[in-house]
C-alpha cells in the first residue's frame, strides 16, 4: 500500500484572495439570514453534536447550528476556520482525478458553505470535465449557500439534506469521487469509523476519497478565549467588514463569542489513528501546516484514498 508522510514546508500561509472576499461580502449576510430559519435542532449529528451527554447545562436550550452556519462566512473574511483553500492539494488531486474521469459522480460529504463545491467548480474549469456533483449536508443552511453559489455562475449540483453516518438513502456503489474538508474532525472519535465505512460503500470500486484532517489536541477554554479575542482584534483592524456586510460590531462580537464557546474540533491525535482508520483503502497522506482555529498555526493531513478494486 502506498503511504508515506512528508512534511511539507508552510510557505506562506493562505490569504484571501480578491475574488472569494468580494463574494464573501456578499454571501456571508445572506448566509446569516438563511441558518437563523434553516439551522433546525437534531436529535442526532451536526455542528451541535459536541453538547450531547455535556449535562444539563449543555442541553438546556435546544440547540441547533446557526451559531456555526450564520457565523462561518463572517470568520472566513478574517481567515480564522478551516476550509478547502488552505489546501493547495485539492486543487491539483481533483483537477487529475477529473482529467481522468471527465464523466465522474461526485460526492461533497457535507460542507460549511459553498466552499468546497468552489474549489471543486475551480478544478471543473481547470479540467474541461463535466461531472455530475451531490451534496450531502446534515443542515439546509450550507445546501442553500451553494445552491446560492450555483445559480450565480450557472452550475448544476444536487443538494440533499441528511444524514451522511445514518441514512439509508445515500446512494452505494455510486461515487467515482468523494470530496470533503475536515469532515473526520467534526465528528466524534467512535464516529470517525462509522464515517470511513460510509465512504468505502458510497464509493465504486476504484473510486477515489480526497479530505484533510488537522491533528491536535482538546478543544481548551484558554484556546476558545484566545480564538475570541484574536477575532475581536481582527475584527477591529477590519472595521471596515461591518459597513461593507451591513452587520453592526457588537453584534459580531457576540456571535464570535458564541462560536469560539461552541465550536469543538475532535482533531486526530496521531499518525497510529489515521493509518488505523484509513487500513482499508490504498491511501496516501502528507503532512502540511494551516493557519488553524483554536489551535494557530496546526498541521493536517491531506488524505488521498482509493477503494480497493
Ligand atoms: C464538512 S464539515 C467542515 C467544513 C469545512 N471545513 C468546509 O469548509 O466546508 C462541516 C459540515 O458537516 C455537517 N455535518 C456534521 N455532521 C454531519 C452528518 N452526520 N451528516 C451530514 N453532515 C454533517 C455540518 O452540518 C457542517 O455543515
């Protein structure tokens, strides 16, 4: 099986580029306004999974996941969560598996936004294929954003709310392609197999799983109180993003605070976890530096896994 590990040289740590603010602008209210109605509380699975078996104090109000979904785009703009361009890899991986099979049924295994089905629309137009592109999100808020995001450049993509460990309607045997940012450190560590079983059914023989998974530690309150304040600093050496988004800083502020008390990344702990999880496919994994979250900078894993014929 061919695995390696190399450790990459950080070089200059990802910037927001021109285009994706401008857009961001833009979306990143509306992305607001949609999860304060489209955010629904679940019984199971989500950006609020963390706060089951928390106790009382956890669960008195109902929860759902607007807090992350109305909040991400605004943290985008001062590139403080995890998402796909951080990751110079994707870009090329899915451009070649594309070049490949210009034809493909791709799978987005959830997303925060339309961000991961952008890079994939970058690899698209690299590539000249024509693929036919499903995602999967537990929550109608980020399938919103991307139907938002398709209907702005004249894409096609199916977007279909459920859940990705649970359903039984997911189509099997169906996937040239699955494609997903950091999905393993959303989910709880006896999720984390459940997730790779999923992925080997959704996928054909042959078929191909592209993802990141940063490696780290607990969730602290001493790193949620230096996220909070790190997005009060930049926020305010941005005051400019207010105006520009309609959004009043005070209220910014809050939901920061909010989303840096409840946003819990379940990280891989070391290179014994992945290769355990990832046994059954012929994977590769290289190791690269992030600008981070909580944790600033960390590493991650950019993962490439074929199922086996
Ligand atoms: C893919 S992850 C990480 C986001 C990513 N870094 C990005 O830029 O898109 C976050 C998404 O997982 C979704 N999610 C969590 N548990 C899920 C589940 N069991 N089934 C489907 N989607 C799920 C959440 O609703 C959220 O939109």
């Amino acid at each position: 099986m061919p695995e390696e590990f190399d450790v990459l040289e950080p070089g200059e740590l990802y910037r927001l580029d021109d285009e994706n603010r401008e857009r961001l602008l833009v979306s990143a209210p509306l992305t607001w306004e949609w999860s304060r109605t489209l955010c629904a509380s679940k019984s199971t699975g989500g950006m609020e999974e963390w706060a089951k078996n928390k106790g009382e104090a956890a669960e008195a109000e109902p929860l759902t996941c607007d807090w992350y979904h109305g909040t991400w785009q605004f943290l985008r703009l001062l590139n403080m969560v995890a998402v796909p361009p951080w990751y110079e890899f994707y870009s090329k991986t899915l451009r070649a598996i594309l070049l490949e099979r210009p034809d493909a049924n791709v799978l987005i295994s959830a997303a925060a936004d339309f961000g991961m089905f952008s890079t994939l629309h970058e690899a698209i137009s690299a590539s000249g294929a024509s693929p036919t592109v499903t995602l999967y999100d537990i929550c109608q808020t980020p399938l919103r954003a991307t139907q938002w995001y398709a209907e702005r450049y004249g894409l096609t993509i199916e977007c279909l709310c459920d859940n990705l460990i649970t359903s039984p309607a997911i189509p099997t045997g169906a996937y040239d392609l699955i494609v997903t940012d950091e999905f393993l450190t959303v989910l709880k560590d006896p999720d984390k197999p459940l997730i790779l079983e999923r992925w080997k059914q959704f996928l054909k023989p042959g078929g191909t799983l592209v993802t990141t998974a940063m490696i780290g530690g607990v969730t602290t309150p001493e790193l949620r109180e230096g996220y909070a304040a790190r997005a009060r600093r930049l926020l305010d050496q941005n005051p400019e993003l207010c105006e520009l988004t309609g959004t009043d800083r005070d209220e910014l502020i809050r939901r920061f605070d909010v989303f840096a008390a409840r946003h819990t990344r379940h990280m891989l702990k070391d290179e014994e976890q992945i290769r355990s999880l990832f046994s059954d496919f012929d994977a590769t994994f290289a190791l690269t530096v992030t600008p981070g979250e909580c944790v600033n900078p960390t590493s991650s894993y950019q993962i490439v896994a074929k199922k086996r014929d």
